[in-house]
C-alpha cells in the first residue's frame, strides 16, 4: 500500500490536486498544489473559487537563475533611494520567515487582460514549458525566449524557491517545489492557499476533511521534509 507521500506523487504525475500543510509553527495554513505543467482554466477556477487564496507559480533555483528571477524584497530594496518609503516597507518583522519567495509577476503575451482563467493557466503552463526548456538552454537563450514571451507586470505571482531547498526557508514555496523535483517533473509548483468562510485561514483538520470528501491527498510539511532527505541521502 502506498504511504501518504507516494500517493501525493502519484496524483501530481496524473495532474490531480495535492493539499499541502506546513507547520504548526509556521504559517498553518493548506495550500492546492499542481505541477504547472498540468494547469488548466479549469484548475485555476477550482483554486480561486475552492481555495480562494492567492494563485501563485514555484520555480526551482536553477530555473531562477536562468531566468535572472529576482526576489521582489531586493528589487524593491534597491528601489530604496528613488522611492524612500521602500525603505520604510521593508518586510522586517514577519514571524515565521526571514525572507519573502515573492520574484515578479507575469503575463504570457498572447494573453489580453492576464487574470481570466483562460489567461491565468495559459500565462502558468507556458511558463512551465519555459523552465523545462531552460533547463537545457544556455543562461543567453533562456532568457531571451522569457523577454520574446513574457512581460511583466502581470497576473501571475513567481514565487522563487531558496537554493538549498528545505535547508534555511520550509515554506510552501520550498514544499510544493520539492515535490515537483520528487516526482521528476518540471521544477515548479502552482499554489493556492486555502481559505475559511471564518475569514481565517482553513484549519488544518477542515482542510483533512476536504481532501478526503474530494478524494484528494493530503500531505504536511514534515512528510516532504522527511522525504526530501530520504531522496538526498539515497543520492
């Protein structure tokens, strides 16, 4: 029988949802999980009317690289001297991070407002595409093709996984993406957190309940770490 994590796998290979939940000790809080590859309109809908938090795409260190995806807290940062109040926004004070995943937002150039659900999962599964291909391209023509078939702003939310994944950052950025890498697809994640009709975050033993009247799998953060290390002590 298969254990908890093999299971996840699986229905990631088949393009089927995964609930994802960190830590007691960080954010609490469930996030959708789908390999970008596999995004669809309809997945897009499911996130924001199902879970209804911010729809956002994971991309591995190495894709961040070839792309130059940089963290919006340095762009930002290095905004400081044109605009001072940057400065005065700086993301100092959260509890459970040190730094933010957030990079920049994106539209793929065949999109028209960006946010439709068409839009969303062609901007989503075009980028997957992307990073698959970069992962085989020089650092020169992978960001070419990103600059001939992006632009930015946008309508979906990078998000930019740490370099040493589930060392120094575990949040769902790192999660999701080392899942993705577990499975042996393309690096990068599309995520949503779910939210209660409480105006807080879904609890945790709701989120269980709805995976399981959805005949989803539903992981925690210890599950991957503890898999994720399992993988690189085999390697």
């Amino acid at each position: 029988m298969l254990n908890e994590l093999e299971q996840a796998l699986k229905c990631l290979h088949n393009g089927r949802f995964v609930l994802l939940y960190d830590f007691d000790d960080r954010e609490r809080e469930t996030d959708m999980v789908i390999a970008s590859q596999f995004v669809t309109p309809m997945a897009i809908r499911t996130m924001r009317k199902e879970a209804g938090g911010l729809i956002c795409t994971t991309a591995n260190h190495e894709i961040g690289e070839k792309l130059q995806l940089p963290f919006l807290a340095d762009v930002l940062s290095n905004s400081g001297k044109c605009y001072p109040i940057l400065d005065l926004l700086a993301p100092n004070d959260i509890p459970y991070d040190t730094k933010s995943a957030f990079s920049i937002t994106i539209n793929h150039r065949k999109t028209f407002t960006g946010i439709t659900d068409n839009d969303r999962a062609l901007t989503t599964k075009e980028f997957a595409n992307l990073a698959k291909n970069a992962l085989h391209q020089s650092d020169e023509q992978a960001r070419t093709e990103f600059g001939r078939d992006f632009r930015s702003p946008g309508h979906v939310h990078l998000l930019r996984a740490s370099k040493q994944l589930l060392v120094k950052r575990k949040g769902h950025t790192e999660l999701s993406t080392a899942l993705l890498a577990m499975s042996e697809l393309t690096p990068t994640a599309t995520i949503c957190e779910m939210m209660g009709d409480d105006g807080n975050a879904l609890s945790k033993e709701k989120a269980k309940e709805y995976a399981k009247r959805n005949g989803l799998c539903f992981l925690e953060g210890s599950d991957v770490i503890k898999g994720w290390a399992e993988l690189r002590s085999v390697k």
